[in-house]
C-alpha cells in the first residue's frame, strides 16, 4: 500500500490515476471521514470493494461526483434532485435517485436506485475532474471505527482488509469528527429523508451563495452575515463549516467589525473559546470545536450557557458538535455557512434555520 501525500501540485493526482486505471481501491479524505474510491465501471475494483466491505447485494453503494452535470450521466436528475444538489451541494449530502445504469450493476440498489454525493472537500472534486470518472464513496472503515486519520486506517483495519487498499491519500491532517451525511432519497413522489445529518434541507433554508476572491472580501461576506444577525431574535447563532484554511475565521472577523469590535480577532484553535464585548453588555463568543473529542467536553465548556440575550456565538466546525451530539442546536434558530474551496477563490452557501 502506498500513502500518497497532497502536495499541491498535479503529481498526487497523476499518482492515483495509475493506481485507479489498474483495478486499485483507494482510501481518500471526504468531508465526513475516509472514503474507499474506485472506478464505479471497473468490475475487478467493485470485487475488491465488495469483499472489503462484505456488503450484501441489493443496497446501494454511492458514487462521488464532481458536480450536477456528472450527476446527470448517472442518475435521473428530477427537478427536485437539481435543486437540491445547487442549494446543498458540495456538502454533506447523499441523493438517490433512478440509477441511469451507468455504473458497475452491484453499485445501484436492487429497487434500481443509486446514491450519489458531491463531497465539500475540494482535492476530491479536482480528483474526480481530473480522472473524468466518479469513485464509489463509502466509509473506509470495517465497522469498528470511524476513519478520519490516516494512521486510525493503518492501525485499527484488520490485514487482510488493509492487503485490499492499495493507495491512500493523505491530507496531512487528522480529518474533523464530523457527522455522517444526510441520505436524501428522491426516488418516490415524497422525499424520504433516510438518515439525518448536518444538513438536512426539511428543517434549513437556502438563503443565497455568495463568493471571494480574496481575505478582505471573505470579511465583507463576515459583515453581510452580522448585518442578518443583526434583524436575527436572540440568541444570534452562527455556525461555520467547511475545509481547513476555506476563511471560517475571516468570516468571524467581518461579524466582530460589524458590530464595532476593533480588537484583533484570532482563531481559539488551542483554547476553545474567544470572547470579546459588546456595546450592548454582550459578548461576541467564538468557539472553534476543532479538537473537541468526546460529549463530556461539550458540557465541561459549559457551552450552552453562552446562548443568551445579547450574546453573539459564532462557532467554527459546528459539524464536530453535531457528531458529538446530534440534538445540540435541535432549540437553536441559527445562520448556517458552508464555505466552499473553488481554487483561490471561496463560495459562501448561506442557510437559517429557525
């Protein structure tokens, strides 16, 4: 097995082409946790994965794609599907719909659906751009644990399921605990949803997109987002996800200059939480969930105690706490951004949930 580092160059790419273009399976990073990839047409990969996984025939095991046009070669896109896929994609969300037949035929499941996602992690979506072929996506793990580090594969897979990997991508980091996706099924007349996580489009509204170029205009998305707040009832709750480096703190700094904070505002990587004044005899509260591991911390950080009048909390990797626990903001009205990595550039989709 080879671990194939990011490295910002196309060489990584070229690299787990070859091994695809043989028959390989890879393990890869997902906005989730480690995914197992393969060409979704390739027999001799889809026997790999299968024994892997030791999967029964007849549930459905999804493909990565890189965007909607991919998706329309694979599944029927309804207008439903096309909506849902431009307001909650990329992102941690799976569609199934009517399989199109294009894929390996132990892919679908046995009522001729297949499960698709478009995952917020931006080396993937290059990847599948890259290889013009989307990758089965499924959690690269045996059931004992969840992969979100490349040295939890090594050490926690069994050898014989590890002699099945042939490559795994490295991101250089341990991935954050985030919560399995939400599985939207448009297959029948009503949406079923299947599973709920993160996102889940019954209980949020797309409000826009909105784009940067650079750091400065990531801070005026930061004070769009404050003057939204600032019509919001309390408590004013923001949560920002997305991959590392995408802006999550310079959006936190154009809500503090909104609201007249000229403290320098820094990420709370190591400690937690920040806290700076407000006019109003608040505080801007800014929590980073990062490396929050277990539920215990969620209450050892008290931090349902800063949802109060004229506080604000913006919490960075919201998605972590989720995973931790699911109800956390179930009382919560909250703002929404998953901030996407397009390049140089950053795409904002903004969500209320009320």
């Amino acid at each position: 097995m080879e671990v194939i580092k990011l490295n910002g160059t196309s060489d990584w790419k070229i690299q787990i082409k070859q091994v695809l273009d043989n028959g390989g399976l890879i393990a890869y990073p997902t906005d989730t946790c480690f995914a197992l990839g393969c060409y979704s047409d390739n027999q001799e990969a889809v026997t790999k994965l299968l024994n892997f996984k030791d999967r029964i025939l007849g549930r459905s095991i999804p493909v990565a794609v890189s965007g909607l046009e991919m998706a329309g070669e694979f599944i029927d896109v309804t207008s439903q599907i096309s909506t849902a896929i431009k307001n909650f994609t990329p992102g941690a969300v799976t569609i199934v719909g009517k399989s199109l037949g294009k894929t390996d035929a132990r892919l679908p499941a046995e009522n001729g659906t297949l499960a698709i996602r478009i995952p917020n992690f931006s080396e993937v979506l290059e990847l599948i751009q890259f290889l013009g072929n989307p990758l089965t996506t499924t959690i690269a793990s045996d059931g004992s644990f969840m992969p979100y580090s490349v040295e939890s594969i090594l050490a926690k897979l069994p050898e014989s399921k590890l002699n099945l990997i042939d490559a795994i991508i490295d991101p250089g980091y341990e991935l954050p605990h985030n919560p399995p996706s939400t599985v939207l099924d448009f297959s029948s007349e009503d949406l079923v949803v299947h599973r709920s996580g993160r996102i889940n489009p019954t209980e949020l509204t797309h409000i826009q997109d909105l784009g940067s170029q650079n750091v400065d205009e990531t801070i005026e998305i930061g004070k769009a987002v404050g003057e939204l707040l600032a019509q919001q009832n309390n408590p004013k709750v923001v949560l920002l996800d997305g991959q590392m480096g995408a802006g999550k703190t310079h959006v936190t700094k154009g809500i503090a200059q909104q609201f007249g904070i000229e403290r320098v505002v820094k990420s709370p990587t190591y400690n937690y939480i920040n806290e700076y004044p407000l006019n109003n005899g608040g505080k801007l509260i800014h929590i980073d969930a990062w490396r929050i591991k277990e539920k215990e911390d969620l209450e050892r950080l008290r931090l349902k105690e800063y949802f109060v009048p004229n506080n604000i909390v913006v919490i960075e990797w919201s998605a972590v706490i989720s995973a931790l626990d699911p109800h956390f903001f179930d009382k919560l009205p909250y703002f929404l951004s998953e901030i996407i990595i397009v390049g140089d550039s950053r795409k904002f989709k903004l969500y209320k949930k009320n």
